[in-house]
C-alpha cells in the first residue's frame, strides 16, 4: 500500500515536470511575426466576423497557400493609426 502511494506521487512528480518544461520551452520562443485572421482579432480584441471583413480591406496580407497572414508589424501600425484617430479602421 505504502508503495502504491509513493508511485503515485512519482508518477504525479514526472507529470509536473513534464508540464514545467514544455511550459518553459514555449515562453522560450520568439513571438510569430505572421498571424493568421483569427490571432490577429484575437490580438487586437475584435470579433472575427469583423476581422475577416475588415482586415483584408485595411491591412497587407501575406498569403500562405490557402492561408491568409498578417504581419505583426501591420497590427501594430493599425493601432499606432487609431491612436491618432481614434478609430481602428477607416
């Protein structure tokens, strides 16, 4: 019984660990510089419906195969633009 418990909790320990450094290796890397429709709306905290009609008018795309892309750069001067003018699309 003693020994049920103890593997148990060692085999809960290798679990953590697993967890920490996969958690590690992900802060870890550098930010994507391309985002796709959904983590751009997802940055810029608006809807998707929204995104798919708005960004594609007023943002340079990158297309990836069947993917459409978003440099980050874009993102960030859309909301530099709408520090000016209050709004995030024209």
């Amino acid at each position: 019984m003693m020994n049920d418990a103890l593997n148990d909790i060692m085999h809960e320990i290798r679990e953590l660990r697993g967890i920490i450094v996969s958690a590690t290796v992900h802060e870890m890397r550098p930010p994507k510089r391309l985002l796709s429709i959904e983590e751009a709306c997802e940055y810029l905290g608006i809807g998707t419906t929204e995104g798919y009609a708005r960004l594609r008018r007023h943002a340079r795309t990158v297309k990836h195969g069947r993917r459409i892309l978003i440099p980050r750069e874009e993102l960030e001067s859309l909301i530099d633009r709408a520090k000016v003018t209050g709004r995030l699309f024209d």
